[in-house]
C-alpha cells in the first residue's frame, strides 16, 4: 500500500507576500508546510534536529544568515539534512550566484519571478526521486 503522508517542505522565505502565496500554492497541492520567515529561525530549525522535511525551498537574500549559509550547514549535518533536496528560489539570477548556490549543494536554482507550475513541476521532480 503506498504511502499517503503528504510531503513536508520547510519554505524560508522573508518576503511575506511571496511566502503567503507559496504556501497557498503548496497546500492547495496537498503538501504540508513548515515556514521560516528568515535565517535565524531556519538555522534554529535545523539545529535542533526536528524532523527533516521532504524538500527545502528557499530564498537565498534573507535576513541574518543568507540562502547559501543555510544550504551549508543543511549539508554539513548527518541526520538525514544532508540528502534533503534544496531549491532556492531568488530574484538574484547572476551566475555566479547560480554557481554558488550549486556549489554549496542545493540541487536546483529558480528565479524570481516563477511561474508557479514550472516551480512545482521542478517540486514534484524531486519528491519523486527521493520517495
């Protein structure tokens, strides 16, 4: 029998408009959503070694600690963070910060703006590779 627990994305997003309409979009696709309105309280989260959500999605341009601390330490843990897949999504679309983000080990990179079925297209992708 499969499994009918809906995915958990932990969303870190401090615009608060942007996070409203994510988490609406996710929910209404029946996902379960954990929201982080800046670093701090990401790092807070991944510190304490609450559960690990199915797929991370965050902005990179947060207050405190940056997209790319995140996706860091998310990698440098031990307890199942380090395999979570990460997407950031910005309105920061240099190469270089493609390349970064890449780098520290997030597994995709969207900009703002997104077109909303192409972001859960690419979220679908990965809950798929890693049920």
């Amino acid at each position: 029998m499969p499994d009918t627990t809906p995915a958990r994305i932990f969303l870190v997003e401090d615009d608060e408009h942007i996070s409203q309409v994510l988490q609406f979009m996710l929910e209404r696709q029946g996902y379960t959503v954990e929201l982080a309105t800046d670093g701090r309280a990401a790092m807070a989260r991944i510190a304490q070694g609450a559960p690990v959500p199915d797929l991370i999605l965050s902005d990179v341009m947060l207050p405190f600690h940056d997209g790319f601390a995140l996706v860091r330490a998310m990698r440098a843990r031990s307890d199942g963070w380090q395999s979570a897949p990460i997407l950031m999504l910005t309105a920061k679309s240099m190469e270089a910060d493609i390349v970064r983000a890449l780098d520290a080990g997030a597994n995709d990179y969207v900009v703002k703006p997104f077109q909303p079925n192409e972001l859960l297209a690419r979220l679908r992708r990965y809950l798929r590779s890693t049920a």
